[in-house]
C-alpha cells in the first residue's frame, strides 16, 4: 500500500467534464483530486455528470498552478492523445501502470504519483509538461487519437485499479471513503522511508532548475536572453532521469561548490 495517485485537471473548461472525471475516478476507486484553472467543479451541470461522485468533486483541492498541484509527487504522468516533441518518452497506459505497481510491491516506499489531464481542446501545454517525469498515452487509432476527456480519466483509471489494487469482479462494495486509490489495505504497514532514497519530489526539482538556472547564468554558459532548447533540454533529462532525493543533494553540492570555490 505504497502508491498514493493524485488526479490532477489542468484548464478543464466543461464543468461536465469534471463530473465525468469525478464518476470515473471513484468507480475505480480513486477520490483524490487536484484542479488548476479549471471552470467550475461544484455546478449543477458538474454535480450531476459526477452521477454521486459529490464527495469527489467537494474534496478537490484547487491549486493556483500545476507546479503547486504536484509539489508533493514524486512522479508526476502527464497524458496527451499525441506524441510531444521535446517531452519525456511516450508510454502506454498499461506499462505505466505496471510500473507502478511494481512500485508498489510490500515494503517499497510510500510515492505519490500524480496523473496530469490536459484541456479539451489543446492538452497539455508545453510547460505544464516540462514538469512531467513521464508521458501517458491510451494505444488507440493513430488518425483519431484524442478521447474525450472524462473518457480518458477512465481508461487510465481502469488500468491503474486493474494494476494496483485488483478489484475482483463481484468484489463487496467499499465502505465509502475507504478507497484511496492505494493498494491492499491489509498489507502489513510499512516503515516509513527516507525520503533520501526516494526519488525527489518536484518541489526539490524546482528548487533545483532555479539553482541550475543561476549557475548557468553566472558562469556565462546560459544566455537568459537567448536560452534557446537549453532549458527545456535539461528539464526533460533530469525529469525522465528524476534523482533519489540523496542524489539531488549531490547535484545541489556540486552547483554550490561552483558559486563558492573553496580554495585548498
Ligand atoms: N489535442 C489534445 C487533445 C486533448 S483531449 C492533445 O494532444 O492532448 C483532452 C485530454 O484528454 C488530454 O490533454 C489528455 O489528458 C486526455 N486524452 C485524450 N486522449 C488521450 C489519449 N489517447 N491518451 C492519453 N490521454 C488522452
């Protein structure tokens, strides 16, 4: 029970669609919802698409940006019906899926992951994927790619139930509320980890692109004025790359090592 997902809508902008996201969310399980820049989630038209997934919609937490929505995660999948040049490598649904329940294996570490939705009509801009240390995407027909959302949130919710917390079929109805969306709630608990030894979470991330960043410009290899791909380039390394948290510190090291010489 090691894998905590976190739904995160970015610039939904049909209140329908956030109850459809809602409904899929909690038939397979799932209730944790993050919302940035989304039209409203508690309308009519929202309440009633989310067909009594109210408690859903009533405990979303809205964030004023995506990098606040996933500050917490320690993996953050963003989705798109199309390849993205200059992004993280493009995985199916399932093998993500299964990736995370490898995670999730008795006595791994607790995560949290967050899976990112982008806008009806544009997806997921470019820098909300910059943030992204994996990109989703639902296998379907190459010349007709794009789900509708609320469909979306639930093939990928489908899978992730599927993989993480094997819903027999016929099994007994959850108590509500009991259904976090993390595995087996009778598996031993485990000690909590060193956050050292997980991967960092895109909080330390972001402190870390805004050191890289001033390094770079101090040393004069970064032009702020002409910075083409370069930024883009090392966020896509680094968060398909995404270091434990003991690691990123040796990065930090190495950056403040370069602003303070020490003389020997
Ligand atoms: N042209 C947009 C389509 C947006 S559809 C794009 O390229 O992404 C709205 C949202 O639904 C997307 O941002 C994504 O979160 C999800 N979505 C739709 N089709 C998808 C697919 N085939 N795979 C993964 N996510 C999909």
């Amino acid at each position: 029970m090691s894998v905590e997902i976190v739904f995160v809508m970015v610039g939904t902008t049909h209140t329908g669609n956030l109850g459809a996201a809602a409904r899929a969310m909690k038939t397979m399980g799932f209730s944790r919802l993050r919302l940035v820049d989304t039209c409203a989630h508690l309308s009519a038209e929202a309440l009633a698409r989310s067909s009594g997934a109210n408690d859903v919609l009533q405990e979303a937490q809205r964030c004023d940006t995506l990098q606040e929505a996933v500050a917490d995660c320690h993996i953050v999948v963003g989705t798109s019906a199309r390849a993205r040049q200059l992004s993280v490598p493009l995985r199916s649904c399932r093998s993500i899926a299964e990736e995370l329940r490898e995670l999730s294996g008795v006595g791994s570490p607790d995560q949290t992951v967050a899976m990112v939705f982008g806008q009806e009509r544009s997806g997921l801009s470019n820098e909300s994927l910059d943030l992204c240390t994996r990109l989703l995407r639902i296998p379907c027909n190459p010349d007709f790619s794009s789900l509708n959302l609320g469909s979306a949130v639930q093939v990928v919710a489908y899978e992730l139930s599927q993989s993480l917390q094997s819903i027999p079929l016929g099994a007994p109805l959850p108590q509500p509320g009991k259904w976090k969306g993390s595995t087996a709630k009778d598996s031993p608990p485990v000690p909590s980890a060193d956050p050292d030894e997980l991967p960092a979470t895109s909080e330390a991330m972001e402190h870390f692109f805004e050191h890289l960043d001033r390094v770079m410009i101090n040393t004069g290899f970064l032009d702020p004025d002409n910075p083409r791909l370069l930024r883009r380039r090392l966020r896509r390394y680094f968060e398909s790359h995404r270091p434990l948290g003991s690691e990123l510190a040796i990065f930090r090291g190495i950056l403040s090592s370069v602003e303070n010489p020490r003389k020997r």
